[in-house]
C-alpha cells in the first residue's frame, strides 16, 4: 500500500496528543494503586496479552491509555522488549501450583475434590446501583471453613492417565534459551508446540472466545467438556550464579484442560496463561483441541487462529486504515474514471456505427 504524509506539521500532531492526555488528567502513584485495587481482572488480562507479569506496569499503561486494552497492551509490549533477559525459571509442574481454584465439569468427584473458589458463577447478576445514590457497596465476609482445600492437587489429565482414558504428551527434555520463543522467531507453520501455547497464552481474550464459541457451536470438529479449570499461583524457582536455586516470587495463571470423548481414548486440548483469566482458557483449550485434522481455512486451523487471535498485530492492521491512502485510493478513482469513459466512448461509437448503417 502507498502511504503519503500527513499534512499539518509537528504541531498539529502535538495538539491531538494533548487533546487525548487532557481527558486522561494527571497519572499519579496513587492513581496507579487505585486502578490495581479496583481492576485486578482486567489486570490480570492485559499482563497475560501482553506476556508480562507486573502489575504496577499493567496499571500504569492502563491508566496512561484511558483503558484502552490494545494501546496497554502494546505499551507493555515494547517496554517488554527494552529489558534484559536475566534467567530461565525452572519448569512449573501442575501438582506444584498453589490452587484457589479447581473444578472439573466432567467429573464429580476428583482426585483432591473440587474447589470453587473465587467466581461470580454462581451469583446474581444485579447492578449495585445503591452506590449511585451515595451507599457503599460491602461485600459480605467470607466464611472459613472448617476443613480447608487442598493447596496443592494433581491435574485431572495425570489422573485419566493412569486409568487409561487419555494419552499424555511426552515430556519435553528442552529447557533454558534453547526453549522456542515466539518474541524471539517467527511463528511457522506447522507451528512448535511451544509457539502454539505461547501464542495461545497472548491471545486477545475476545477473539479467542469467538472463535472457540464458533468451534463449540459445531464448527469445528470436536466439542469440549471441561477436563479442569483452575486458578492458581506459580512458585518462579530460578538458579543463582552461586549454584543454589531460589523462589523469585509467586505469579497468577489460568489454566484449562477440555477433552473431546470421541474414539477409543479421550483427546486433550490445553491453555495457560498469566493472570486469572477462565474465558481466555476454556476457548483457547478448544481450539487447541480442535487444531488436528482441522480443514485448511476454518476458524479451527492452526494457522487461522493463532493468527487471527493476536491482538496486538490485529488491531494495529485495523487501525492502520485510518493513514492517509491518498495515492491507491486516488488511483482506484482514476482506474474507475477510465474505465467509464471507455464505456461511454463504446456507447457513442456504437450509436454512430448504428445511424451510419443504410436501412433496408
């Protein structure tokens, strides 16, 4: 496409800047707190997109765009892109998570019993609109109980393993740098497992969510029952140069197991992101799971959704359309003009050759 300058000048420029950061006000610490202590979902979501835990940072762009998720994603993105990288983080295994989380819809009962934890699922959907009229909205206490979950379960997967209803991928030996990385390669097709799940764990949580409902509306070729869903918190062990390991800290992450009950043995799809985002989880294990087989250009193919599911890049070619395209969309106007004078010269020479011609 042919681009041509925008006309107006580095002030013009400026002032639609300042136009936009005039409605944002001022961005202070405490502003950046309050966003962390009133949003953390939508926190935890643009640090699971834009593939980097910290919730200061996510608050801050989230603040400096007005909320505008694609804007704070991509600030956090290329902010991303300034740090060194300093260490790999050991491998986090499903039994070692600290879950508040974890429930399973195909089985009642499950190794370590389910956990409903923090979710909305099972309530009433009624605005507070008593806060409006000056009220404060307190939410009620949670009652402890008297046999607490279990913090640390197995995944439901491992369980249907040993009793042969599912077969296990086989653990993957890489580890350190030499693990793929989408931020680092292109994504290829067929693409490394890695780069899937990675890709998968960035997703836009919206166009994920559509294309897996269009999947689990039947068009795709296998239909998801939850395996698992579960919120947890993952310990970051990495090596110290001295040779010991230690925790750097704990981050959130979602994580969701969907098996498809055709064939002799039970299929699996898997996602894993930052942050506790189920949505993102569910409708990214269904199109993991709905990925083999799949027919060249449905919304299940590999390559259409890990593609069509990057919010970054998508949005930034959508927006893209606002640049001036003076030059291809003047040359599309002169191509059309051409192209009806030669028609009307077509018409007028027919009409003569017509008159011209002797009557019978």
């Amino acid at each position: 496409m042919a681009y041509v300058a925008t006309r107006g000048g580095e002030a013009a420029i400026d002032q639609s800047e300042r136009l936009f950061r005039e409605e944002m006000g001022e961005i202070t610490p405490t502003r950046i707190e309050e966003v962390k202590a009133a949003l953390p979902y939508l926190i935890d979501r643009v640090m699971g997109e834009a593939s980097l835990y910290d919730e200061d940072l996510a608050a801050l762009a989230l603040a400096q765009t007005g909320g505008e998720l694609y804007e704070a994603v991509l600030l956090l993105r290329a902010w991303r892109t300034t740090q060194p990288r300093l260490s790999i983080a050991k491998p986090v295994e499903q039994d070692g998570l600290f879950t508040h989380r974890r429930i399973s819809a195909a089985f009642k009962d499950v190794p370590g019993g389910q956990t409903l934890g923090p979710t909305l699922d099972y309530a009433h959907r009624i605005l507070a609109t008593n806060v409006l009229r000056g009220e404060t909205f307190v939410p009620p206490a949670v009652v402890l109980a008297d046999k607490p979950a279990k913090a640390h379960l197995p995944s439901v997967s491992a369980w249907q393993a040993e009793n042969d209803l599912v077969d296990l991928p086989q653990p993957d030996a890489t580890d350190g740098n030499d693990i793929p990385d989408l931020t680092r390669e292109p994504l290829l097709f067929p693409s490394k497992r890695a780069h899937t799940l990675q890709s998968l764990a960035r997703s836009e949580t919206g166009s994920a969510l559509a294309l897996g409902y269009a999947a689990m509306r039947g068009y795709g070729q296998a239909h998801p029952t939850v395996n698992e869903v579960r919120l947890s918190e993952a310990e970051i062990v990495v090596d110290h140069p001295d040779g010991r390991s230690f925790s750097a800290g704990r981050v959130k992450i979602s994580q969701a197991e969907v098996v498809d009950k055709k064939g002799e043995k039970l299929s699996l799809g898997f996602t894993a992101t930052f942050g506790w985002n189920e949505v993102k989880c569910i409708a990214g294990a269904t199109l993991d799971l709905n990925a083999p087989g799949a027919e060249k250009g449905s919304a299940t193919e590999e390559e259409f959704f890990l593609y069509h599911t990057e919010g970054v890049e998508s949005s930034g070619f959508c927006i893209h359309f606002k640049l001036p395209h003076y030059v291809t969309f003047q040359s599309s106007l002169d191509a059309m003009r051409d192209a009806k004078a030669k028609k009307a010269a077509e018409r007028v020479a027919a009409k003569t050759k017509h008159q011209s011609e002797p009557a019978e």
